[in-house]
C-alpha cells in the first residue's frame, strides 16, 4: 500500500514539473516575440528599413510562437498575455506603417 502511494505521489509531482518546464516555454515564447517587437521599435529608421525583409519573417515566426504558446495559459495569467501579445501587435503595426510608406 505504501509503495502504491508513493508511486501515486511520484507521479503527481512529475506531471506538475512537467507543466512548469511548458508554462516556462511558452512564457519565453510571448517574452520573446515583446522584446523583439521593442528591438524592432528602437533601432533607427535606416536599419529598419534596411532589414525590413528579415524583419518581416522573423516577426511572422516570432508572432506564431507567441500565439501558440496562449493554450498553455489559462485565466487571468492568459488575459495578461493576450494584452502583452496585442500591445506588441499595436507597436510593430506602426513600425510597418512607417517603414511601407517609404519605400512606395
């Protein structure tokens, strides 16, 4: 009986080890795209412009990872990364603008 009740508790402890180590990825995946996006909004005109090809695929891949990563979220914590994701949406958005104005 002990030895089923340890192995019952084994067990819990690693499917919750296990939820942390996905929650953690997928944080640093939404972490990732924001402090992309903040790159993207801070280098100067000309290297965005310069770059704007790369930028546009890494901020596609980038973007993908993000969304895919909300279904790890659940509730308030989901809520919180679904507003972070869009405010970094809001500033690349203008950065596109800017830059595809431009170069028409």
């Amino acid at each position: 009986m002990k030895k089923l009740l340890y192995v019952i508790l084994l067990a819990g402890i690693i499917i919750v080890s296990c939820q942390s180590k996905e929650e953690k990825s997928a944080q640093g995946a939404i972490d990732r795209y924001v402090i992309f996006v903040d790159s993207v909004n801070k280098a100067k005109f000309d290297k965005r412009r310069e770059r704007w090809d790369f930028i546009q695929m890494e901020h596609l891949r980038k973007k993908n990872d993000a969304d895919a990563a909300l279904k790890m979220f659940k509730g308030k914590d989901k809520i919180k990364q679904i507003e972070r994701i869009k405010m970094s949406d809001s500033k690349y958005e203008g950065v596109r603008v800017s830059v595809e104005s431009i170069q028409m």
